[in-house]
C-alpha cells in the first residue's frame, strides 16, 4: 500500500514537472510554502488578476543575462544589509547563497545595476528587486552603464508582492520560488534594431551585431533598422524643424542635439529632427536593397557622420559610395520616390507606436523587447532561441559546449581510418609471426614424432629380436 502511494506521487511529481516544462510563457511563482503561495493568490484576486496561480508580475532587467530557455527553482533569502548597496552582503553570504539561487534586494539608495553585481559577487543568481514604495505603472530596471559586469538575471517586483515573501523568508526560512523564462519561437526571426542615430552606443550595438549576423546568417532571420519616427497628421505646424513635411502630413524625430540631451555632447543646437527622418530615409532606402549593404554603411556612419548631426546628408554622401554591393542609381531613386519614402516612414511610425521603448538602443525579437546586455553572443544567443530550427552555428552560440557534428564525424573518421590502419599492420605483425611460430612448431614437431617413431620402431625391431631381455607386460 506504501509503496502505491510514492509510486503515485511520484508519477503525479513527474506529470507536474512534464506540465509546467509545457507551459510557454515566462513566469515567476511561488512552489512553497502553500500558505504563502495562498496569500498571493489573494493578493491577485484583489488586484483583479485572473489567474488562480500563485505568479508573481515581475520585470526583467534590461541588463545582465536573460537566461531563455532556463527554468530556476529554488530557496530564497533576503539580502544583509536589504539594499544591498556595498559589498558587505556580498562577504557575508558566499557560503550560504551557493544553495540558495534567489536574493531578496530592496530598492533604493544606489543603482539597480550595482545592487545585482554585489548580490553577483555573494554568489546569488537571480536577484528579486523589491520595489521600496508602491509606486503605480511598470519599472523597468535599465544599465547605468555598469551593466556589462552583471551576468545573472534580475527582475523587479512591486513591494506588495515582495514586503509578502520578506516575511515568509524572515518568518520560515523556507520559501522556494521558481523563474521559468521562455522565448516565443517561430519558423522565422524579425529582429528590429531601435537605433538613435547620434549615440554612440548605437554605433556599437551594430558593429557588435555584424560578425554574429554573418554567423548565424543561413537561419532564417531578417534585421531591420528602426528610428524614433512619428507621422503627425493633424495640427500640423510646418516651421517645425524637427519635421519634414509632406502635403498634408509631417514625418518628425527628436532634435538630435538638444543642449541638455543625452548622447553627443553638442551644445550649440544646431542640429532638428529633420536631419534625423533626413537620414533615416537614406538608411531605409540602402536596407531596402540590402541588408549587408545597410550594416556595412552603418559602421560608416558611425565612425564618420553621428556626431555630426547638422551635416549627415554632405557627410552621407561621401561615406555611401564606400559601400560595395550597393547599387547608388537605385538607391538615389528610391531616396527620391515619395510614394517609397511614405511607404517606409509609415513602417516606423507603426512600430513605434506599437512598442515603448525608452531606452535606446534597443532590440526587439519576433516582437519581443529583448532585456540584457547589449552583446553580441546574448543577442545572437536571444535571437536562435526565437527560432524553431536552427542550424548547427545557432545550436552552438545557445550552448558553447555543443560539438558540431560535421567536425566531429569527419575528424573522428580521419582518426578512425589511422587506427584501423595502424591494426591491420600490427595484426599483420602479429599474424605473420604467430604463423612463423606455429610452422616452426609444426616442422619441429614433425620431426621430433618422427623421430620419436623411428626410436620406437627401432627399439620394437631390437625388443622383438630379443625376448629375453626383460619383462613385457601389459597387466
Ligand atoms: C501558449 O499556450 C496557450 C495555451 O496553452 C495558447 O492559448 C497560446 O496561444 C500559446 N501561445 C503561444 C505564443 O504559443
Ligand atoms: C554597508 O552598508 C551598511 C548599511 O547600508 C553599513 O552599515 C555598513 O557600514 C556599510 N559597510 C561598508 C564597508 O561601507
Ligand atoms: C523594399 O520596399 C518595397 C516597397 O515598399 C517592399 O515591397 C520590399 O519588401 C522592400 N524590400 C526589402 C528588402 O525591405
Ligand atoms: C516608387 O516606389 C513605388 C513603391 O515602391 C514603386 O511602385 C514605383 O515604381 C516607384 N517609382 C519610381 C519612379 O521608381
Ligand atoms: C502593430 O500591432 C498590431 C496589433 O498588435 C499588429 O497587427 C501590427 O502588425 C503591428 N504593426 C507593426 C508595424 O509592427
């Protein structure tokens, strides 16, 4: 009867994992203890939630690195001092949080960024920042420009959720949370690259994404440039500079170079919006013929034309013709045809009204904003986790410790043919001299019987002769 029952459990455990490994949409939940995953049931229902689970609304970081594909389950802790803004925690606990993946950090005092790097260096792997008031609408935690020393994943919770959990941790020290992140996979991969053309981080996301595009190049994936570009339709003022103007409608972009904006550091507002849709123009028309075509002018632009924002066309103009592959009668007509420039503005304004994205650049795939570092292995490694077939170059940027078969088979069939080689020889060897033995042998043994034979004969023949020499018997 025992035995039934952990048998049975232990099926209902396997279906359990089977079903939740099923499911195909990132959550963050509560596995134990039940009165807790009870309280946030709750906590749900009364924000009108419908969902009779125990998951917690979480944000991803927009740094460090998302691991797709990866299900976390694990004891939580909560970090000493909470806001974990020196490294003290991190002395503290590097013994304790090797069993315990997740760390409790409570918003506030320093960066979002420096805060996951101590709870890092003290060995936690994924960082739960506890929102220090209840303040209304989503936060997303962005880099303050520390964020390349971050590797582990955070995400950022409201402080009702979180003040609910402290107290569990505090009160049980048994509370176990599970982060399960997964990655809309389709047959093919559109990843739209939100560039801001006058900052140099731009520059670098697309110089960075040029040798893992050529990498990963024959799966079906397509990059397409996106710019801050809004179509105004309606009070219409047509001495906005920062708009270009068509009949009855305007195409605008944010002054590149305002006093206090971020990016180049311009402070002589010389610069509109209109040279930004100027541009992107020229940049839409050189990708509508190649995608190849569109990087390679890119890193053109970025060495010689962003911090110049007032000159991008002279300065588009000479950086164009270094672009092989492009063809620049074709690309004039296009820069020229307003029903193609319409076509393609209106592209842009769609998706960024479609997506908020306010920091950029950014990255977004299969419509998805992509949240980590800025790197060129995590975006690609993003990127084939959005496909459903990848090739071997894709399987081996998910997993560095994949071997690719191709290599392995033909390498392994060179060494095989050496060992059989070297066998036959030494089988050879061994056949030969096995055999040269065995002959001698033979011949030896050939000769000695026959020997052996002719004694006996010998000795019958004298034995035979001479009876009275001794005893016979066969008794
Ligand atoms: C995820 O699964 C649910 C039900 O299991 C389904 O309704 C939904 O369409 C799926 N979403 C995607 C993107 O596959
Ligand atoms: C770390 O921070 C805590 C509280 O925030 C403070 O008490 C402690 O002195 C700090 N330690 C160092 C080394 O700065
Ligand atoms: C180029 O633009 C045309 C017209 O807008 C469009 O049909 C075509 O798909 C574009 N080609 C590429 C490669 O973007
Ligand atoms: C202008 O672009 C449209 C849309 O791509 C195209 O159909 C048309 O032939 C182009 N006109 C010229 C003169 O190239
Ligand atoms: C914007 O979103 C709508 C609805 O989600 C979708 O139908 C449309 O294709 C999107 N447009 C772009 C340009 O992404």
């Amino acid at each position: 009867m025992k035995r039934t029952a952990i048998i049975f459990s232990l099926a209902a455990a396997l279906l359990l994992v089977v079903v939740s490994a099923n499911q195909n949409e990132s959550r963050f939940s509560i596995v134990q203890p039940p009165e807790l995953a009870e309280e946030i049931k709750q906590l749900n229902r009364l924000n009108g939630k419908n969902s009779d689970e125990a998951v917690i609304d979480f944000e991803l970081a927009n740094f460090g690195n998302i691991q797709y594909g990866i299900r976390t389950i694990g004891l939580a802790g909560v970090s000493e001092p909470y806001r974990a803004c020196n490294k003290s925690a991190a002395l503290q606990g590097k013994q304790e949080f090797s069993t315990i993946p997740f760390l409790l950090v409570e918003r506030g005092d320093c960066a979002f960024t420096d805060k996951v790097y101590n709870a890092q260096e003290a060995g936690a792997q994924i960082v739960v920042i506890v929102d220090n008031s209840a303040h209304k609408g989503k936060v997303i935690m962005i880099d303050n420009g520390h964020g390349s020393n971050v590797h582990i994943t955070s995400v950022f919770i409201t402080k009702a959720y979180g003040d609910i959990i402290k107290k569990y941790i505090e009160d049980t020290k048994y509370v176990q949370l599970a982060l399960q992140l997964v990655q809309l996979k389709l047959s093919h991969s559109s990843v739209d690259l939100w560039l801001d053309l006058s900052s140099p981080y731009s520059n670098k996301l697309v110089h960075i994404l040029q040798p893992v595009r050529q990498k990963i190049a024959k799966n079906d994936i397509n990059f397409h440039p996106q710019f801050d570009i809004t179509k105004k339709t309606s009070n219409i003022n047509i001495k906005d500079t920062n708009c270009i103007t068509y009949q009855t409608f305007q195409y605008c972009a944010p002054d590149p170079d305002l006093p206090q904006g971020e990016g180049i550091a311009q402070m002589n507002n010389i610069a509109s919006g209109s040279d930004v849709v100027g541009e992107a123009i020229r940049q839409l028309c050189i990708h509508n013929q190649s995608e190849e075509a569109w990087f390679n002018y890119y890193n053109e632009f970025g060495t010689y034309c962003y911090f110049i924002p007032q000159d991008y066309e002279k300065c588009s103009a000479i950086q164009v013709k270094k672009v092989s592959n492009l063809d620049l009668e074709q690309y004039q007509k296009c820069a020229k045809n307003e029903t193609q420039i319409f076509i393609m503005l209106d592209a842009q304004d769609q998706k960024n009204q479609n997506f908020s994205i306010f920091a950029w650049p950014a990255v977004t795939i299969n419509q998805m904003i992509y949240r980590g570092n800025l790197e060129g292995d995590l975006i690609g490694r993003a990127i084939c986790n959005s496909l459903q077939q990848i090739d071997d170059a894709c399987t081996y940027l998910i997993d560095p410790s994949y071997v690719q078969p191709n290599q392995e088979s033909s390498s392994s069939l060179f060494w095989t043919l050496v060992l059989v080689a070297i066998g036959f020889t030494i089988a050879f060897f061994i056949t030969a001299y096995v055999f040269k033995r065995i002959a001698r042998r033979e011949v030896s043994q050939d000769v000695s019987q026959k020997v052996n034979q002719m004694v006996s004969q010998y000795i019958a023949f004298y034995e035979s002769r001479g009876k009275n020499t001794g005893d016979q018997s066969d008794l």
